[in-house]
C-alpha cells in the first residue's frame, strides 16, 4: 500500500464516480419536479448506448457527431415517454409513477432486444478516449477524462440554469408545489417535459461515455447504474442538483475503496457494500449530505 | 373459519385433485404456477395494500425461503460434494420438507425483523428504494456464498417436493391470513396508518409495531412461496428471485387494486395468464412480444384506471360483512 497506490485508486473513483454523477443528476432532476423514482432511467443510457453500436457501424463516421446525436436521440426519447406515459398520471399516486416507470424499463429492454440484439456488444472507442495516459505516474483513461469534464460542466451549468433563469426558477416552483404554481401562471408541462428533456439527454451523455469507457454494451447494463444513480442521489440529497453531483462521486470513490483496500475475496460483495451504504445514509441523514429535512405533519 | 371458507376450500381440493390426475403435464404446472403467483401478490398485499409501507424486496424473501429450503433438504448423496468445504455434520443431515419451509420462514423472518427495525423508520420513497436494496444484498449475497449456494452457476438437483395440493394450500392458506388481517382490529390500525400514520399515532395506534408485524408475516409467506418454487423448477439461480419478479408482483398486486384480496387474486390471474396466452406470438424476432404487451397493458391500466381493477373493494359470495374498510 503505497501513496501511488492510494492516488491510482482515487483516480479510478473519480472516474466511475463522474458516471454515477452524469446519472444521479439527471435524476435527480425528474425526481425534485415529479417525485418520480424513474426506473426508466439507466434504461435510457442503455438504450442510448445500444443505439450508439448501430449508428455507429451504419450512419455517423464523427465521434462528435455520433455523442451529440445521442444524446438528442436519449433526450427525445424521454419526452415521448413523458407525454404517453408520465403526464397522464399528473396527480395519481406516486405508486403508479413508479409502476409505470417500471413498464417504461421493460418496454425499453424488451424493445432494444427486438430491435437490436440480445448479446452484449462491441462499443467502437475512439483512439483518444481510450488511450492511457501518464500524469505524474497515475494511468487515466481519456474518456474518463472527458466524462469528468462533461460531468463538472453539466452540474455546473444545470445549476446555474435552475438558480437564475425564468424557466429555472418555473421549474423549481412546480416541485416546490405544483398547485400553487399554477395559480402562479405557470404552465408546469413545459417545466416538467424540459427536465425529462435534459435528464434524459443526460442518461444518453453517460450512454456514450459508458460505452467508450467500457468498449461493451448490453440490454441489461442499465438497470444496476440507473439503481446506484438513485442511490447517489439519495446519499447527496435526491431532488437537489448539487447534492446528486456529490452523491456520485462519494458513491464512485467509497466502491473503488473498498475494492481496492480490502482483500480480492471481497470485491464480489461491491454491490452489497453500496447498497448497505444506503442504509447507513438513510438511518442517519435521510436528507442526504445536502438536502433540506422536511418534518411529518398530519 | 366459516361455512365459505370451507366450501372455498373444498371447491379447491377438487379442482386440484382434478388436475393431478387429469390434467397435462404443461397445464398442471401452469396451474402450480399461478398458485404461487396468486399467494405472492396476496402475502405482499398485506405490506403494500394494508400499510402504508410500500415494499419492493418480496423477491428477496422468496430467495431466502428457496435458497433455505434448497441446501437443507438436498439428498443425501449430493451433499460432500456439493457442501465439500463444510462440518460433515452438515453434510449427514437431511431436513424433512415441511421442516426445511418452516426453516425458510425463520430465516426471512429473522431478515425482516434485521432489517425491518431500522428501515421501518424510513417513509414513502425512502423505505420502496430501502427494500430493493435489499433485494440487491441478497442476490449479491446469493452470488458470491457459493460454498453454500454454488453462486451464479445455480443450485441444481432439488427434490421434487411440490405438488398441486401443497401450491394451493399454501395460497388458500396465504389469503386466509391476509383476509383475517384485514377485517381485524388490525385492519382497522392499518386503515387509519395508511391513510395519515401522524394522526394514527396520535390516536394511540402502535404503528411501528403494527408495520414491522405486516412487514415480517409477509416476509414469512414469501419464504414458504420461495420454497416451493425452488422445490418445483430444481434448479434456482441468484438472478432468478430479483426485480423480474418483483416487479410482475407488484404489477399484480396493483392492477388488481391495492388493498384488495380479491384484486390481488384477480391481478395475479390476469397478469399470469396474458403472456402465457400471447406467447404463441412470439417466433423468431418477435420474442418477448408478450413482455411488451403486458408493460403496455399496465401504462393503459395506470392511466385510465389508477385505483385498479376492483380499487379497494372485494368481491365476495353471500352476505358481505361491514368491514369498515373501504375508503
């Protein structure tokens, strides 16, 4: 165990914790307006990634181009879903928010499987991002570079946007209460479908990262991230921006270690310890590292 | 126990001693099949429909019942190598199965009552992603104690154990307790802590006692469940027991109306019965057709009838009791 050793596996942390974040806020952010537990989600940067396989091999030559269509691709398919399988239960139940985002999941998994393929498949990397490189003895992996970049630049963008702008603060005042919004005159369906809008198109930025960093995508690679996303989001303090952002990177650095400092026989146990993490957070702080406590009232 | 329950009772011993001895091999498991899936969705009615917890780790209770039950009643010449690292005491002893289901049951009520008494304190969103935690812990725990349960590659060579009768008497026996549950004082305490658990507090209502004995009875019929599916399909994988099934359960459970016996019953029915009959569709390309029929379907039911097929009503035959119960 030495210092090297120490700051190789903070770099890996870093890295898979910026996934965690790109995800968690994204979120997080259809959670702070519908309280939606979006199961739906890690599906979206599935199928993104999934689609990234084909478009690649068929239409888009440009890496730049192929992530930008991507994204879009996940952003609109997050407004469809939106308007056929979300706006019409404004006002139900969360219960049946959350059954329908699990129908939304199936339909996405049962769909990428009939459409594209079953098998995992190979996710083309471009020479930059999958380059290692040597900074001060550390290995980092280009794309990891470019997830931690994008991931910083959303959070920080997405924050700003829900801070000052007139759509953002429109935005926070339909999750603050949606009724009393309205009488406000504001119309909450353009709010509420423009955060689909941008966590979807977030799911699909983690898509693609995933893919390069990963070289391999399947139909099913989107569940678990999706599941520890929450768990970030939760552990930050679910609805705020900031807080998801946090979230994902004490989840991405407290997984890699554990991995890393304890002996080999434990790593199989990884998702235990993440989700026995959750525990902890929510016995102890259940407003998370950020969050505001809301108390109980008859 | 009254009259009905009896007539229920023998009806059902009818029907299945009819299907033992008639019925297709194909039919008869289909029928076993929807048992288990009729006392699934029954048993976590009474955490999700009666209560106001809404849990999301069933699958993780059926999963200790199977796994349970499964090491403890495996043969007596599998045993060295399949437990070969460990005490050979373990190795000689054979458990009769209805022990090995009880056995199952202790095991997920301890479980329950482990994690109950810490996430118990959790509300809403907080606890429904708490449970599927579980759900995760356990699969991973599945996985990875393979001296135990041989991990991924699965535990194979269980007894044959289930049969027809043992399906529906457990179901029968499932809904029975639940319907007790809920036409009791206890049913009551439930009402009030579902619909505003401050104020049920406030009126002396235990409700901490109250969710955390829902919580842990339910967790108990899941094991029994779990035990004879692992006792009916011979080989159980970690994945097998995990949000597929959750999932399909708690679709049951709500498409035939939270809080209703009768809709649980109904919903299982229903959504058991669909993808099996739509499965003709799926050749070739098509497969799993019948998966994206039936999350259709539920969108469609959560949309045009978000209460559920029956809501919170129960169908019931004769002179139906004051229950006191329907909002």
């Amino acid at each position: 165990m030495n210092v090297d050793y120490f700051f190789q596996q903070l770099v890996n942390g870093l890295a898979i914790g910026s996934l965690y974040a790109l995800v968690a806020v994204g979120l997080s952010m259809v959670y702070g307006i519908l309280r939606l537990i979006n199961f739906a989600h890690g599906d979206l940067m599935m199928v993104a990634a999934m689609s990234g396989v084909t478009l690649l091999l068929f239409l888009v030559k440009s890496p730049f181009i192929l992530f930008i269509a991507i994204a879009l691709l996940a952003g609109l398919l997050g407004l469809v879903f939106e308007r056929i399988a979300y706006r019409p239960l404004r006002g139900a139940p969360e219960v049946n928010l959350l059954i329908t985002s699990f129908a939304v999941s199936s339909i996405l998994q049962t769909g990428t499987v009939m459409a594209i393929t079953a098998q995992p498949r190979r996710f083309e990397t471009v020479p930059v991002l999958s380059k290692l490189y040597d900074v001060a003895g550390l290995q980092i992996r280009g794309a990891d570079i470019a997830t931690f970049i994008i991931a910083v630049l959303s959070a920080l963008a997405l924050t700003w946007f829900t801070r000052t702008s007139r759509t953002g603060i429109a935005m926070r005042a339909v999750s603050e209460n949606l009724q009393v919004s309205m009488l406000m005159g504001i119309n909450p369906s353009r709010p509420i479908a423009l955060a689909f809008f941008i966590g979807s198109l977030l799911a699909g930025v983690a898509g693609v990262l995933w893919g390069w960093k990963y070289g391999q995508v399947d139909p099913t690679m989107g569940f678990l991230p999706g599941l520890k996303a929450f768990v970030a989001a939760v552990i930050g303090g679910i609805g705020s921006i900031p807080g998801a952002f946090v979230g994902g990177y004490v989840l991405g650095l407290a997984e890699v270690f554990f991995i890393g400092f304890l002996p080999p026989s434990f790593s199989g146990y990884r998702d235990v310890f993440v989700f026995a993490l959750l525990f902890i957070v929510l016995l102890v702080r259940p407003q998370g590292i950020l969050g505001a406590a809301k108390g109980r009232r008859a | 126990m009254n009259w009905k329950w009896l007539l229920v009772v023998v009806a059902l011993f009818i029907i299945c001693f009819w299907a033992d001895v008639s019925w297709n091999g194909y039919a008869l498991r289909l029928f076993m099949f929807l048992g288990l899936y009729v006392a699934l969705s029954v048993s976590l009615n009474l955490v999700n429909g009666l209560t106001d917890i809404f849990s999301l780790g069933h699958a993780a209770f059926m999963a200790l019942g199977a796994y349970t039950s499964a090491v403890l009643t495996l043969p007596l010449e599998r045993r060295p190598s399949t437990f070969s690292t460990l005490a050979t005491w373990f190795q000689e002893m054979v458990v009769p199965f209805p022990l090995a289901l009880l056995a199952g049951a202790s095991v997920a009520i301890v479980a329950a009552l482990l994690i109950g008494v810490p996430l118990l304190r959790l509300r809403g969103h907080y606890l429904s992603v708490g449970t599927l935690a579980l759900l995760v812990i356990v699969e991973t725990l599945t996985r990875n104690m393979a001296f135990l349960t041989k991990g991924a590659r699965g535990f194979n060579g269980i007894p044959t154990y289930t049969n027809v009768f043992w399906v529906w008497g457990v179901a029968v026996l499932c809904i029975y307790i639940v319907v007790r549950f809920k036409v009791s004082s206890f049913g009551l305490a439930f009402n009030a802590l579902r619909q505003d658990d401050v104020a049920a507090e406030a009126t002396g209502i235990p409700t901490a006692k109250y969710r955390l004995l829902s919580f842990v009875v339910s967790a108990a019929m899941a094991a029994v469940v779990g035990g004879l599916w692992a006792h009916l399909v011979r080989v159980i994988q970690p994945n097998v027991f995990s949000y597929n099934i959750t999932f399909l359960v708690v679709a049951m459970l709500v498409i035939g109306g939270l809080g209703s016996i009768s809709g649980s019953v109904i919903g299982a029915a229903v959504l058991f019965i669909i993808p099996e009959a739509l499965r003709f569709l799926e050749t070739g390309r098509l497969f799993g057709l019948s998966q994206l029929i039936l999350a259709l379907l539920l969108i469609v039911v959560m949309v045009f009838r978000p209460q559920g097929l029956l809501g919170r009503k129960e169908i019931s035959f004769g002179k139906q009791r004051a229950t006191s119960n329907e909002q």
